[in-house]
C-alpha cells in the first residue's frame, strides 16, 4: 500500500540516487551481488563516523561475501566529500564505497529511516537486500548506538548459508547453546516425514533437529564473533 515501508520477502523498490560515486538506480545496478544499504543520521558526527571508520575497515570482508555497501543520510554529495576526506586525513581510512545524497529525506522516508526519535536525521538502518533485489535483513537502531559491523557480517553469511543449504540457523550461531555450530533442518510437513525425522538427523524431537554446517561457513561466522569479541586498540591521538 502507498506510505508503507518495503518488508522482508519484499522486492526492494526501485529508485534512482544520487551518490558520491555518481547516480545509481537500486536495487537494478546491484543485480546479481547482495546489497548492504545502511543510513545513518548526518555527516561529521561523532557515532557515524566510528562506523563508517568500521565499515572500511570490514570492506574486503564484505566484497569476499559478494556484498557491496551503500551508505545514506540527509546530507549533500559535497557534505559526504568533505566529512570523507576529513576521515582520511584525520583517521587514515579510505572510505571506499559510495554514499546516497537525501537531503530532500525522499529516499530515507520512503524506507522508513526518518522516525519519531528524530524528524530531520535518519536513524541508523541497515537493509540486507539479496542478489535478486529481495529484502532479506532489516535492522534499525537509534541515533545515540553505533552498530556491531560484525554482527551484520554474521548476518549476512548466515543468510547466504540458508539460501544454499536450505536450513534455519539457531540463535548465536555459529555458537549455538542448543545445537553448536548445527544448523535447524526445517520442520516436517507431513506425518511420514515426522516419523522420519530422527532417523535422518541427529535432533532433540521430530521438530527440533538438526544437521552439520559446511566447516568453512562456520569457521568465516566464528571469525566475525571473535573479532568482535577482541579489545581493539584505539587510534592515538
């Protein structure tokens, strides 16, 4: 319906931007990659540019996972050059993917980013969007709490495992209480399958069980969690 934000299972809607790198017309220009598209709420801020530092930093971990980034907030192209080269010159990262310009909030309103915490910034968002232009992922977060970029990494593999293993994934996966790095077969549709279930899987019930993950998708998930887990070393300054 008109004014209703896209939803998960969703195609995401096409539209035409402007960004840093030039136009581009979403999600047709990213066919056949998954999309990563996150807004944030404004240029030279102090959150915003933490994550924007992380996301660089994570750049070749999500081009490996055939995944782009897309940034968005209601700022200018020149705004987004500016606060780019400050974070280069000033915390030695190039920031290497384009952002969306939305100064006119067309895009972020459309997308649900604009909301009652704020009328004039947009929240921080995130929109996993699959090779096939399909909404798979929305998160959103308030204005005062910067993203976990591994997380969304997590994420992002887990998907890709689901699609190609045709399987759920339990919470904390890779790191599972209940069932380790297993992933959940999906739960049987008639009574002969129920019957078959435990026979074919190792499982809890007929409706809780559960089958082995391809060790390398489990040792990538695992770096994303342990390097979240790691103190890092702060820039000095």
């Amino acid at each position: 319906m008109p004014g209703e934000i896209p939803l998960i299972g969703e195609r995401f809607p096409t539209m035409k931007v402007t960004t840093t790198h030039g136009p581009k017309t979403l999600p047709d220009d990213y066919a056949g990659k998954w999309l990563v598209l996150f807004s944030h709420p404004g240029d030279f801020t102090p959150v915003c540019t933490t994550e924007f530092y992380a996301f660089a930093r994570r750049f070749d971990d999500f081009k490996a996972l055939n995944a782009e980034l897309l940034g968005l907030s209601v700022d200018t192209v020149p705004s987004h050059i500016q606060w780019i080269r400050w974070i280069k010159e000033n915390l030695g990262i190039e920031i290497p993917f384009p952002i969306i310009a939305d100064p006119m909030g067309f895009v972020s309103k459309q997308l649900g980013m604009i909301q009652a915490q704020s009328a004039t910034n947009t929240v921080r968002a995130v929109f996993i969007i699959d090779p096939q232009g399909i909404i798979r992922t929305i998160i959103y977060y308030p204005l005062e709490l910067g993203r976990n970029i591994d997380e969304i990494l997590r994420a992002l593999k887990g998907l890709q495992v689901i699609d190609r293993e045709k399987v759920a994934l339990p919470a904390n996966w890779p790191h599972s209480e209940v069932v380790g790095e297993n992933a959940i077969v999906p739960t049987a549709k008639t009574l002969q399958e129920a019957n078959e279930r435990l026979k074919q899987y190792k499982g809890f019930d007929w409706w809780l069980a559960y089958k082995p993950v391809p060790p390398e998708d489990v040792e990538i998930a695992r770096k994303y969690l342990e390097r979240a887990s790691k103190k890092p070393t702060p820039i000095a300054k």
